[in-house]
C-alpha cells in the first residue's frame, strides 16, 4: 500500500517537473522572431551603406587580426571564466557565415543566437546591436556577403571550462538583461538627437566599455533613463570614463564641438585618445560622418552628471614646491611634454592638470599608461608622430607609484594616491603597447 502510494506521489511530482522541463528545453533552444523570412536584392549602394554600418559598430576591431584576413576572427578576449575567441565572419560557407540567410545574420547580431539556436557569449555585443534598424541589418548582410573575402580560417574554441561553458543559460541571462527591440525615436526630441541616440546606444555600443556591469557581468543600464549608464568602467586595466556631464570625470567641460574634434581627429584641448579607445578611434570614430559625430556629440551633452559622485567641479591651483620623490621624477621624466605646470602642449601633449585619469578615484588608466605608453594613433592613414613611452623598465613600482600619486594631488588634481601594489600588480597583468601602428583594414 505504501509502495503505491509513493508511486503515485512520484508520479503527480514527475508530471509538472517534465512539464517544466520541457517549457525550459522549448526557451533555451528556441528561435527568435526575425522580420526578414525572404532574399532580398543587393546592389552597390546596399554594399557600401552597410560598409559604413560596420564602421558604426567597429566589428574589425574584434574579429580581426593585424596581417590577417579582415573578419577572419581569431582575437582573445579575457573573461573571468576563461578565454574566448572572436569568430569567423567572411562569408566563407564552412568556417565564416557564408550559409547564414538575412534572418540568421539577424538573429546573431540583434538577439546573439546562431543558426541552430547556439546561444552566442555576450561579448558579442548584441544587448546594443538589438536597437539597429532593419535598414542597417539589411545594409551590414550585404556587405559581409558581398564586400568582404572570405577566409578559410577555423574558429578557435574558448577555453572555458565545462560546465561554465554550457551555452543554454545564456537564453536565461538574455530574458533578464538584454532587450529584445530595435531603437525607437523618443518623439520629444530632435532628429539630430535621436541620431546620437541610436548610434551611441546602438552600433556605437559605447556603453560595453563606458557603463559599469553587475554581478551577472551584465551593463547596469542601456540607455539615459538608468543614472549608471555611460557613468564610467573598469575595463580590461582601464578606466573608461563618464561619457556624461560630469565635470571631473566625464565631458562636462567639453563642448560639443569638443567632442567632435576628439572622435574625428583623436585629440582636443582636455585629452588625446589612450588605451581602448585608440582601437575605437583607430577602427571607427574618425570614419564617421561629421552628421553622426554632431549627432553623439548632443546626445552626450543631454546626459546630466552626478556631482555626489563626480565631487566638486576641478579648478586649476598652481603647484606649490615640492621636493619630494614624485615631484622629482615628474620634473625629470615628464615636464618636457607635460609641462611643469601641468598644462600640456595642446593639443598635441595633454595636459594633467584636470585631466580624467588624474582625477577619477580609479587609477588604473594612469598606471597603465604610465607602465606601458600608448598605441600609436593613426588618423587618415598616417601614424602620429607622438606617443607616450612606457616605463616599465625605467621606473620601479614604488617610483611611479610616486610620481602618480604627485599628479593625482597637484594642480588642483584630487585622485589621491597611487599605491605600489596597485602598479605591481598591473605590471604583471599587462603588456607594452605597440610601438608600431596598428591598422586593420575593412577589405
């Protein structure tokens, strides 16, 4: 009797778990909706629009190489759980997405699901790609299909251990963090903002690097209704900064202007272009329309900053004497571009005084720049002719430790000190940068 009664007890709990089951195997594996079932035409135009949306969205920076095919994939990324490689995206048909219609390109780049049903890491950056118009899905097919070589280059798998490297779960974390429409003009704005809007949010994914993530690594805002959104990162051994209207630590004392000349050219009076944002300069920005670049430029400028945690707003104070170590190294290894007063030489040598990384609490951008110099910027093809040096084998950690602590506290800075652990500590998790340009190439 009491064997039957089990059974039956098992039975009625077997019902709804298999039921649960199977709802969970149909969600995980299941297809997004896509508008484009059927072929389209492609001509020239189409090709080179979606040229330019590739642009937009810097897709070279990621899955290319120096020297190699473009979109051949094969660059590592980092994660916490292990490495990851960017993929083949020629239209080759074995390795690349050659056999992808429309409406697999569209559900890989918009909602981060291969053909199949494979979710896709959120490394790729579909969370933003997801508010790309039709027009633009349609235009960056025609040129992955048609625009760029194909390459026979084998993907390179990840190397995340089983079983963090099951892909269902990320149809779960989707459900959560990543939004499922394309952008949709706020009708209480102007055109020229809701450009800057839909590219900053959209193919720009400014956002991946510029906005802080949560506990489930994902972005803690998508667009200007969340205060987190845009407010600044680490990154990578960076510090993104604020893209908001914080004084100390964003783009409050930029114009739009400003802003123009430092993603078209790679500097302005406040700041030149240094770490991950060389690549985007390098790969994306500086080929942007001067329309689109407006359009960030006041979209940027709408977004209010946070005085109770940018602090009170920098003014420059001249240096008093200081005869200290960091004064000392500063005076010998940098004035000479810097300046002794902390100016610069704009808007070739930045200044320090009142610049980002001098007055972010974070002090990982200027450890790492200080440690390993800057890429080479490359504007119009050509190579600048300036670059920070690294100096790692120059200086000890407790020496730059020193000489950034002293420019973190100088000239009205307030970033306060740099500890030698900190730099001790990047020292051995980052490498030199590039004395040579990096250029990769879209065809």
């Amino acid at each position: 009797m009491n064997n039957r009664r089990f059974v039956r007890t098992a039975g009625w709990l077997a019902l709804p778990c298999l039921v649960a089951a199977g709802v969970l195997a149909w969600y995980v594996t299941r297809q997004p909706a896509s508008p484009f079932e059927q072929a389209q035409s492609v001509d020239a135009a189409l090709v080179s629009r979606g040229e330019y949306v590739a642009r937009l969205s810097d897709c070279v920076a990621c899955h290319s190489l120096p020297g190699k095919t473009p979109f051949a994939g094969g660059l590592e990324m980092a994660t916490p759980l292990g490495a990851i490689h960017a993929t083949n995206i020629t239209p080759d048909r074995e390795h690349g997405i050659g056999a992808y219609s429309l409406a697999d390109f569209d559900r890989a780049v918009r909602h981060g699901v291969a053909p199949g049903g494979r979710r896709l890491y959120p490394a790729m950056p579909y969370p933003s790609y997801v508010k790309l118009s039709d027009d633009d899905i349609r235009a960056l097919y025609a040129f992955f299909m048609k625009g760029v070589q194909p390459a026979s280059e084998p993907n390179i798998p990840s190397s995340i251990p089983w079983p963090l490297n099951l892909r269902w779960p990320i149809a779960m974390w989707n459900g959560v963090f990543a939004p499922s429409e394309p952008y949709a003009a706020k009708s209480d704005q102007d055109p020229l903002w809701n450009r800057g809007a839909y590219i900053v949010q959209g193919p720009g994914h400014c956002g991946s690097c510029h906005t802080p993530r949560g506990l489930a690594f994902n972005e803690k805002a998508l667009d200007e209704s969340g205060k987190p959104y845009l407010a600044g990162a680490l990154l990578d051994g960076w510090y993104a900064p604020s893209l908001r209207q914080d004084p100390n630590t964003g783009l409050g004392r930029w114009t739009e202007p400003q802003i123009v000349q430092f993603l078209k050219t790679g500097r302005n009076q406040h700041a030149v272009v240094f770490g991950s944002m060389t690549e985007a300069f390098n790969n994306s920005t500086q080929f942007m329309a001067d329309d689109d670049l407006a359009a960030i430029a006041r979209y940027l400028k709408s977004l209010p900053g946070d005085p109770q945690r940018d602090g009170t707003p920098w003014h420059y104070q001249t240096a008093a004497a200081d005869t200290g170590p960091g004064a000392h190294t500063y005076a010998t290894r940098c004035a000479s571009c810097h300046g002794l007063d902390g100016k610069g030489q704009p808007e070739w040598m930045p200044p320090l005084a009142g610049a980002t990384s001098a007055l972010a609490k974070e002090s990982a951008s200027a450890i790492n720049i200080t440690l390993n110099g800057s890429q080479r910027v490359v504007t119009a093809g050509v190579p600048d002719a300036y670059r920070m040096p690294a100096f790692r084998e120059q200086l000890s950690d407790q020496e730059i430790a020193e000489v950034l602590s002293y420019v973190r506290n100088t000239w009205g800075n307030n970033g306060g000190a740099v500890d030698a652990q900190a730099v001790g500590k990047l020292r051995g998790h980052t490498d030199p940068a590039s004395s040579s340009p990096i250029i990769l190439h879209m065809r």
